[in-house]
C-alpha cells in the first residue's frame, strides 16, 4: 500500500487517536535507535574485560560506592 494512501487514511483519525498513534510510534522509532548493534556490545564487553584485567593486575584502583556517590 503506498504511504499516501496510508496518510490519508490516518488523516481522517480523530486527533486523540493521531495523538496515541503518535505516541507509539515515538516510542517504537525511540527504542529503535537505543538498540546497541553487535559491535557496540563487542567494544563494550571488550572495554570491560580490560578494565577487569587492568584491576586485577594492580593497574586499575576501583571506587568505593560512597566515593562514586559523592561525585554526583
């Protein structure tokens, strides 16, 4: 079905149905881009099995929760 015919059918909605409509679509397009890709999760996991290995080795000094909280 082409998008205008689409369009002109979701015209004649009442605006509190557009509205909701709207919404969703908002929402779906939002979770859509805050999808992390594979290689997004790849650098991730990578990032932190370095900074594991770093902490364990004596390279890296981790926070203690409380000094995490007071940098907010």
């Amino acid at each position: 079905m082409p998008l205008e015919n689409i369009y002109n059918m979701l015209s004649s909605l009442s605006v509190g149905n557009k509205k909701w409509l709207a919404d969703h679509l908002y929402a779906d397009i939002k979770q859509s881009q805050d999808a992390r890709t594979k290689e997004q999760l790849a650098l991730d996991m990578e990032t932190s099995l370095l900074e594991a290995k770093a902490f364990k080795d004596g390279e890296k000094v981790l926070k203690s929760v409380d000094a995490l909280i007071d940098e907010l």
